[in-house]
C-alpha cells in the first residue's frame, strides 16, 4: 500500500461517510469542536445504514480498491466500523477544521500499519500519538478506541486540550445541533452568512455560497438544514434573514428557481419531482424550504452514467 495512503486515506474514509445518510449528536464530540466553529454538520452512520439509499452507498464505497487496502493493513472499515460522524470549520476566514469520528478503531493496529508503511510521522501530546503527514501540517489521534479526532495538527491538539472540559460552543449553536441533529439523519449549520464561506476548491457552485452569490441569497445571516432518509428523502432547510422583506424575496427566488429547473428539464423525472415538492415559506425574517424525492428514484439517478466529454479535433464541414 502506498506509504501516504493511511493517514489521508483514514482521513478520507471518515470524512466519505458523510455522504451516506436519529439521535442527537454525541455530547463527547460536541466537547472536542472548537468554541469559535462557524459550520458543523453531522452524520448518524448507524441511522443511515437501516434505510435503503444507506445501504445503497455503503455497497458503493465497499466496492472500491482504496478501501480494501485500508481495511488489509488497519482492520479500520468505515462502512462498519463508524457509528456517528462530526465535522467542523473554525472562526471565518480560518483553515482550520475538524473531523471527528465515534466508532470502533483497533488504535494499535492503526499505529502499526502507519509505522510500518512510512510517509508519516508520530508526535506525542496530552499523553496520546498524533499520527501525521510527512509535513505535519494534518493528522489523526484516537483519544481511545471508540474516538477519532482528525484535521490539521493545530486544530486537533486544541481538541485533545479540550477533552476534559464540557462544551465551549454558544448556547445557541448548541441547541441548533439539538434540534436538528436529533430529528434528522444528516444536518448541516452555519452560523455566519453563506455568502461569506468559501467552497472547497473543485467543488461545484452553490447558490449563494461565496463573495459572488445571487444577491437574494447574500441577505441569508444563518441556515441549517437536514437529511431524512425514508421511502421518501426528505431535505429540510431553514434561513434567517435580515429583515422580513429580505426573507420573502429569499422564498419567491428559491420558487421561481424551482420552476425554472422544472421548464429546462422536462425529461428528468427526477427534476421534476424535486421541483414538484418544494416548498418555500417566509414567516417574518425566517424561511422554511423542503423538497423530496423517492428513494428508489435517487438511486436509479445516482446510478446513470455520467456523460464523457468529447476530445479531439473535429470535422469541418
């Protein structure tokens, strides 16, 4: 196995199951998030692997050749072995971030396989061994063998200062966690506005996200949303703005987008079931959006095969 594939594949492989699809989030990850976190998303892995889209994806990822090697040389399978992902950015403008992961991990194991292959280095702090890359810029620490803490070194020795003390993270940030990680099966929250994050490079726009969003979606202040996996996935959002007229003009545009996608994709049934579902309602500065679609449809869409783009010179005529 190539020697840098332990530390960021481990990373990967805990970070990948958050696309699969509930209890609240666990307070002991809770503890370890930074006090300053501005976004934070969840995953109940355990919840997602008793619906069929879960079980869908999980027969994707088992399927892949990455994933075997990780498994021959830790005895880590993230498909099994994780029960509840947490993921958080720090303060705005920071490159900090952490990926926090409560399962089943076989740590000597682990540490073997990473000493053994090499690329990495070991760091000792708070009593425990980060595991890291050949720069020592990212790494991985088990505080024991059911928690992982992954991200960049700074972030993750903040986390093992943080292990015993009780949450730093706002009253407010806290219940928002509460109220939808406990309903939902996957949830995201960002208590700063959108348009002031910055997506990952290679990832593909979203409305609204970035210095260059439409500017009905730059009056959003703060959102989260959610994932329910069912014979019906169910996605919920909720957006505050600004002031009440901000938050109707938010609605009217989310509905009049709908409708556009609807016209421009009259044969997709996906398309036109999504738009067919959704719902945008304003009450004062707040806005509730949901959509749907079946199960079975999100997976048949899943399943088609992307276009290949053309290359080479072609005829003239």
């Amino acid at each position: 196995m190539n020697a840098r594939i332990l530390t960021s594949t481990a990373l990967a492989a805990m970070l990948a199951v958050v696309i699969l699809p509930a209890k609240a989030a666990d307070p002991q990850l809770l503890n370890l998030v930074m006090p300053d976190a501005t976004v934070l998303a969840g995953v109940n892995v355990d919840q997602a692997k008793t619906s069929p889209f879960g079980q869908y994806v999980i027969g994707q990822i088992q399927n892949g050749v990455e994933l075997q090697k990780l498994i021959a040389a830790t005895g880590f399978d993230p498909t099994q072995d994780v029960h509840e992902v947490l993921v958080a950015s720090g303060a705005a403008g920071s490159k900090t971030g952490l990926a926090l992961a409560r399962g089943n991990f076989n740590t000597s194991q682990i540490a073997a396989a990473a000493a053994a292959h090499g690329g990495t280095t070991t760091e000792t702090y708070a009593g425990l061994t980060i595991i890291e890359d050949q720069k020592q810029t990212h790494g991985v620490a088990f505080v024991n063998s059911t928690i992982a803490v992954a991200g960049d070194v700074v972030s993750v020795k903040a986390a093992l200062d943080r292990l015993k003390t009780q949450s730093s993270l706002p009253a407010s940030v806290l219940a928002e966690v509460s109220h939808w990680s406990g309903k939902e099966d996957a949830w995201a929250i960002t208590t700063v506005p959108p348009g002031s994050l910055h997506p990952a490079s290679g990832a593909p726009p979203i409305p609204g996200v970035g210095p260059n969003g439409n500017n009905t979606f730059l009056t959003v202040q703060s959102a989260a949303g959610g994932v329910k996996f069912g014979d019906n996935v169910v996605v919920t959002a909720q957006a505050q703005s600004d002031n009440a007229q901000d938050a109707q003009n938010l609605a009217n545009t989310v509905k009049l987008l709908a409708s556009l996608a609807q016209l421009q994709a009259k044969d997709n049934p996906a398309v036109q079931a999504l738009a067919q579902s959704l719902t945008a309602t304003a009450t004062g500065t707040t806005v509730d959006i949901s959509f749907s679609l079946p199960e079975a449809q999100l997976q048949a869409m899943l399943s088609q095969p992307h276009a290949q783009p053309q290359h080479g010179n072609r005829k003239r005529m």
